[in-house]
C-alpha cells in the first residue's frame, strides 16, 4: 500500500531519502481508462515540490486540449501519441509553459506510456474554451490522494 504524504515526510526528514518503486503505488484509473500514479519530489506535504506522474493512455485515447498552472516537461516512455497535429514516439521530449494551452491528446493504435514532471503540485489540468474537462480526470486523481491521506 502506498505511504502517505505525512508517512513520507516523516521518513524523509529522519532518513533524508527514501526510495520506492511504481509498484507501490497506487493505480488511478481515470474513467476515460488512463491508468496514472504519481509521487512529490522532495518533501510531499509542501505544494511548492515537483510533482511525477507516469500515466499509461488505452489505444486511441482522446484527452481535450487543456493546460496548467505550473512549467511541466513530457517524455514519452512507450508508444505513441498526437498532440495537436504532431505525432510524438517513444524517446521524444515535450517542454511547456504554465497558463498555455496544447492538445488535443490522442494516443497511438498501441497506446503510450508518459512521465510528466509538473514544477509544483499545481498540476491539475484546466479546461480551455468550450471543453467540458471531462477528459481530463484531475478531480478522479485529486479525490485518490485525498482519501489516500486521509486514512492515515
């Protein structure tokens, strides 16, 4: 199971490290079917940390443009996928900015792996224009970690 965010600054300010793997965390599953985890780097209870998720996008996945309050760097680990009218394989990198929009996502026929690395916690992707965000999935992710912390 995985450790809380309050469980994890503990550590962290005894030991001054710590080390995990993917599979102890928890799996969110996003009801378009992207399968997301993620972890803080540094201290998980302070918003200013960088924030990792590495999500997994079903063959065909269509996430609505959007973006986030935060700088935020892509890598595509496995697959492929189509941002905007680019399509982008395994290996390539993506840098954004905060407050700037891209997207559509869609993921290739074999589906993608990413890693994303937001610049604080404030990653939650944001609706732009007329999309309903309910591609998106960040209040799903948000409700996870709460009720994560919250049965410590």
């Amino acid at each position: 199971m995985q450790k809380t965010d309050t469980q994890l600054a503990a550590e962290l300010k005894r030991k001054g490290h710590t080390a995990f793997s993917w599979c102890e965390l928890d799996v969110t599953t996003l009801p378009t079917g992207v399968l997301t985890q993620h972890f803080k780097v540094g201290d998980p209870t302070q918003s200013q940390s960088p924030t990792v998720f590495k999500v997994y996008f079903p063959p065909n996945t269509y996430v609505e443009a959007h973006t986030h309050d935060c700088d935020y760097t892509e890598i595509l680990i496995e697959g492929t996928q189509k941002v905007g009218a680019t399509w982008h394989k395994a290996g390539d990198i993506r840098v954004g900015l905060a407050n700037r929009g891209y997207g559509p996502l869609v993921a290739g026929p074999e589906g993608c792996t990413v890693m994303f690395v937001f610049a604080d916690g404030r990653w939650p992707a944001l609706t732009l224009g007329k999309n309903d965000g309910s591609t998106l999935g960040s209040e799903v992710i948000v409700a996870h970690h709460e009720k994560l912390n919250q049965s410590a």
